[in-house]
C-alpha cells in the first residue's frame, strides 16, 4: 500500500528502513483510540462547515463500520502500511471513497498520534488503577484477619520489635494508595486534547478545539500547539508511576520469597502460584514472587528508554518520539499483569501464623520493651539499655527468651526486676502498648484500618 506521503517521492523507500520504520507493527493497538479521534474531528469539521453535512455523515458511518469490524474481528489490521493513521485513512477511503481523502483535513500525524497516545494513557491510567484497587481489597481482607497474628518487624533484616501481620501489610496498602493517588494526579495533569496542533503551528481552518476536547473527554486543549505535538511528559509520569508501583510490587515479592523459604516458613504459597523443580523433587519455588522481582528491572528499563528518547528532541514533533510507544505498552502490560498476579497470590497463600509468633518470641523483639520496663522502675534508660543487652548475652549463652528466666536471674543483673516483668514483656504486652498512630496495637490498628476501609470504599465508588 502507498504511504499517505508518496506524491513528492520518486522512489520506493529502502526496505530495510521501512522494517525499521514503520510503526504497524505495535502500533495497531491504538485502533480505538485513532477511529475515536477521527469520529470527533470529523463531526466538528462539520460543525464548522469546513465539510458538507453528507461528507460528515459518510465519514463518521464509515469510521463506525470499520470500528465494529475490527471489534468483531471481521477486519484484521494488516502491516503493509506504515501505522495505524495510514490503515484506518487507507481503509475509509477503500470504504466510501473520495470522500475519506476529507477527513485528514486541518489534522496532521503529529496531532494524531499525540491525541492516541493520550487516550491510551488515559485509559491505561483507569485500568491500572483498577486493578490497584483490587490488591488493596485484598490487602485490606489480610489486616482485617491478622490484628493478632503477631509477628517480629525487622530492621537490617534482623529481629527488631514485635509487629502483627495487619500492621506490616498495612504498610503495604500506603504504598499502594500513594500509587493510586499519584496516577489519579498523573491523569488529572494530562488531560488536556493535542487535537488541532496541526503539524506544529495549527491551521488555517477554523476549527473548534473546545469542541473536540470536550467530546474527547478533557478538560481543555493545550494550549500550545508547538507543545501540544512534542509533549510526552504525561507519558514519563506514568512511567515513573508505574515504576513505583513496580517496585513496591518488588518489594513485597522480596519478602514473600524470604518468608517462604525453609529457614522463615511463615507462609506457604498456593500450588498454583509456584513450580517445582525438574531435577529436585521436594521443591517448592516461589517463581511468581521472582518474576515480580525480576521484571521490575524491565519496567525501569522502560521508563529510562522514555526519558533517554526525548531528551535531545528540538521542538516539535521528530520521529525519534515513535520510539515512546514500546516501552509504554511494555511497562503497561507488565505492570497489569503483576499487580493482577500479586492479588492472587497473598489471597491464596497460607500464612503459619504459629511460626511467626514463636519466631517474635525467639528473637528478643521485646528487648526494647525489658528496657522501658525498668526505665519505669526508675533506672535511667542508658543503664537499663546496658543491664538487658547484658541479659541478652546470658539468654544467647543459656540458649534461652528473655521470658524464660526465673526471677532470681533477672534479680543477679538487677533488683529492679519483679514479678510483673513478666507480663510487661510478653508479646501480647510488647505489641498491644503500641497504639500512637500508626502503631500496630489493637486499638491503634482498628483505627487504622476503619480508614483505611472508608477511603477505599471511596475510592471504588468513584
Ligand atoms: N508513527 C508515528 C509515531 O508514532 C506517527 C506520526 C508520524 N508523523 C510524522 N511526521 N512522521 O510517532
């Protein structure tokens, strides 16, 4: 099929610049949002009288016709044409003749793809969103059931204090409302219609930008057509947000793997969500957690192709910027796919709630605590810091917790010690005292996760 641009050219383009050139071969996925753009520019060509009633309603039936083909898989996107503007033009003229060569009128590629690629943002943004939602209602469903499922925090990947369950995945669902909250941002700042830029510098014609952004679904055009055709700093956003949500993603893969692993065995995950080994029979592997983990290098890599690309474009358009389109279906579908795969996978894992609380016990999580403890009895809480690390030392020699002293050992480091030192170190004590804001004590967690349910109820409403 000819290029859309052939009349000043007298030779074939080389064949191994039109392979690397030509963008059909992803671009395809656009589809909707080109035949979408093109329905509204040619109604408000109309509008403006710039085509005839009759022009208007041929075009708009044939855009119509070939959107319900394709979506009925009737018609299939060939790739002999460059992109995915030259297929549904080449195919509306093949439909209703010469009046299809009227509807590129005062429009140009540049403002074309620019408007595509805003719609597929747009709608990307939702979807994303969409399935964020669902991983914090499963999220949400983890802390409602673990308020008392107590467990060690970590630092330095060493025993700290004792958390509960609720409490860590509660850390979880902020990272993931930020990332909501941060695409919802991302969407709200992009939502401004490329539509009648032209080429660079407008057009003659006198075309109804108001009308088009509006129909299209925005808030307003923008308001520099030279800017309008270069823009992709919408497009680097929501690659960055996508990165985020990546690595958040990342993150708790990270952790599922340790707590699955033979050592920790603080859950055990769902047949269907890992794979055995073909030489070790009793394996066991968390390969989706790993996959997770492993494509996160992807979606960066993505995000750094996008900023690497547009970095030295002068203004305006440059076909350099065909290159943001890869990377962005890439880091889309990567990203939709792992969030999807994350839900699935923390609703179907066991956790062994046991272990976790023997390891909390065993770690002397409530170091901190004996500590506090005796700062209460009146000792300053320097000493009181050096007379537990030296009971530590002792437990570590007499292989025991620091609950598993008798009085009389407590009493040869201090006599502050006494029979209530039991119950102020306890697990139960350690965790449920904690309840400042955003602790994980009983009250302090209700408290959290009733807002944390109100806003995603909202949230879902919306
Ligand atoms: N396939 C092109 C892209 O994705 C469409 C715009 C072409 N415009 C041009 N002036 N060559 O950027």
């Amino acid at each position: 099929m000819a290029q859309l641009w052939g009349g000043r050219f007298t030779k074939d383009t080389n064949a191994l610049f039109k392979e690397l050139g030509d963008s059909i071969h992803f671009d395809h996925r656009l589809w909707r949002e080109d035949i979408e753009g093109s329905r509204v520019h040619a109604r408000m060509l109309g509008r403006q009288g710039i085509l005839s009633e009759e022009e208007t309603t041929r075009i708009e039936e044939g855009l119509d016709s070939i959107y319900h083909d394709i979506e009925a898989g009737k018609l299939s996107i060939t790739t002999d044409v460059e992109d995915i503007h030259s297929f549904v033009e080449a195919e509306l003229i093949r439909r209703i003749g010469d009046d299809g060569k009227r509807l590129h009128t005062g429009r140009s590629r540049n403002d074309q793809v620019a408007l595509d690629m805003r719609l597929w943002t747009r709608n990307e943004t939702d979807e994303i969103r969409h399935h964020l939602l669902h991983l914090e209602e499963v999220i949400l469903g983890i802390m409602q059931e673990n308020v008392t499922t107590y467990m060690p925090g970590f630092t330095h990947l060493q025993k700290a204090q004792p958390v509960t369950l609720a409490h860590h995945f509660g850390a979880y669902f902020e990272m993931f409302r930020r990332d909501i909250t941060r695409l919802a941002d991302t969407r709200k700042r992009m939502n401004e219609s490329p539509l009648g830029a032209g080429a660079l510098a407008g057009t003659t014609y006198p075309l109804d930008r108001e009308y088009t952004a509006k129909e299209l679904g925005f808030d307003r055009p923008c308001a520099n057509s030279m800017d309008a055709v270069s823009d992709r700093d919408y497009l680097v956003e929501f690659l960055n947000d996508l990165a985020l949500i990546q690595l958040h993603l990342s993150r708790l893969s990270e952790e599922i793997i340790i707590w699955n692993s033979d050592e920790y065995r603080f859950v055990e995950l769902d047949d269907a969500y890992s794979t055995g080994s073909s030489i070790m029979p009793q394996k066991k592997n968390p390969d989706v957690a790993e996959l997770i983990r492993g494509k996160t290098g992807r979606v960066y890599g993505d995000l750094m192709s996008l900023l690497t690309v547009m970095k030295g474009i002068p203004l305006a358009y440059d076909k350099d910027m065909q290159e943001d389109k890869e990377p962005a279906f890439d880091a889309a579908d990567t990203v939709a796919g792992c969030i999807q795969l994350m839900a699935g996978m923390i609703e179907s894992m066991k956790f062994n709630r046991d272990v976790m609380e023997a390891s909390a016990k065993h770690g002397f999580t409530n170091a901190t605590d004996a500590a506090d403890y005796l700062v209460g009895k009146g000792i300053p809480f320097r000493d009181a810091h050096g007379i537990i690390g030296q009971l530590v030392l002792y437990c570590i020699k007499e292989k025991k917790s620091l609950d598993m002293l008798t009085l009389d050992e407590f009493h040869e480091f201090s006599p502050a010690f006494d029979r209530d030192v039991y119950d102020a170190i306890s697990l139960r004590t350690c965790v449920e005292k904690r309840n400042t804001i955003g602790a994980p004590g009983k009250e302090a967690m209700r408290q959290e996760i009733e807002e944390a349910k109100n806003w995603l109820t909202e949230e879902i409403k919306r």
